[in-house]
C-alpha cells in the first residue's frame, strides 16, 4: 500500500515538473517574476520580445503586436437641391386700353400685380401724348402733359399729383426690362376720365 502512494506521488511529481519546465525557460527574471523573452522564443511558445512570466505567469498583452482595424467613416457629401423657381408674383392681363377710342398696341401685354392693373409706362405715355423723364439715379419717372405732372419712383407706392402726394394699391415696376405704371393712376394724374368696361375688360381714357 505503502509502494502505490509513493509511486503515485513521485508520477504526480513529475507531471509537476514537467508542466513547470513547459512555462520556465533560461533567463532572469525581474522584481515581477517575469522577463522578455531574447533567445529560443518559439521553443517555449513565445513571441521575440514577448515579455511573459516563469512558472505559470501569463505573457504580458503589452508586447502582443494587435492589430485593430479602423473603420474611417465615409466623408457624407451632401447634394443641395437646385432652388426651385420663384413663381412671379403677378400675372398677364387681357386687358384692353383705348385712348380717345384707338386702342393702344402694346410691345409686352399688361400685367395685373398685387390686384392692379399695370401697363408698359412709355407706350401708354405716347399714346396720351405725354413725355417722360427719367431720374435714373434716384428711379423716379416724371409724366408730363400741358399744365399736369405725375411723379412715381420705381417700388414706391406713394405718387405725387403736381407735387400733392398719394398712397397707389401697387408700384411701378420693371419687368423684363419694360417699366410698367398703374394705368389708372396715370390716367388720372394727367387728368383723363375714364371708363372701365367689365364686360369687355377694356379701359377707355378720355382726355
């Protein structure tokens, strides 16, 4: 019985130190209980300059050479969408103008803005047989005809009537290059009647 336990402990001794020589290999180790491994690396299952630990201590991870992949995020370019045309803010007319009963044949039709009606300035000037000056620095347009002046400026609502000012529903503006007035505005600073039929949608001025 006694021969069987001591030939048992001494197989379990030497499976211990063969374990132990598995982990130890030559080399002195530091204040840790461990060194970097220099000479016969992969003999023991190391890494050169693998620092690891004798008797059982693991390799130290600081030496591992790991290699991380690093997923750089794609530089999202954003598209600005094109700017969508702005819609104009008025309309074309059928409106007719008559002076003195001849029609007036204008080169760009009428236009109805903010719910009046504008006219091109120089043809329905020529057509009352008035002349027009322009102040381009200041954008203001003076109509005269005999003893009667009408003042306007470009975007301005306020008109003067022979130097008396008043408050128009829409200003004179340029569109497409062509300088339209109210009509009605005009007509009536140059000290025309007029008449407007619904029916027909034609304005008559009387002078």
């Amino acid at each position: 019985m006694n021969k069987k336990i001591l030939v048992g402990s001494l197989a379990l001794f030497l499976i211990i130190g063969n374990s132990s020589a598995a982990l130890a290999h030559p080399g002195r180790t530091d204040s840790k209980g461990g060194h970097t491994c220099r000479t016969n690396c992969e003999k023991w299952g190391l890494e050169y300059g693998e620092y690891h630990y004798h008797n059982g201590g693991g390799a130290s991870s600081s030496n591992r050479s790991t290699s991380s992949s690093k997923i750089t995020p794609k530089s999202s370019t954003t598209k600005k969408a094109a700017p969508k045309p702005s819609t104009p803010t008025y309309q074309q007319s059928t409106l007719s103008v008559y002076v003195n009963d001849n029609q007036i044949n204008f080169s760009s039709k009428p236009v109805i803005y903010q719910n009046t009606n504008l006219v091109p300035l120089r043809e329905i000037a020529e057509g009352m047989g008035a002349t027009i000056d322009w102040d381009k620095d200041h954008g203001t347009i003076t109509i005269t005809k005999d003893l009667r002046k009408v003042t306007l400026t470009l975007g301005s609502k306020k008109v003067f009537y022979d130097g008396i000012s008043e408050t128009m529903n829409a200003a004179p503006k340029i569109i497409k290059d062509v300088t339209y007035v109210p009509v009605q505005v005009l007509a009536k600073g140059l000290g025309a009647s007029i008449v407007f039929d619904q029916n027909m949608n034609s304005l008559h001025i009387t002078y």
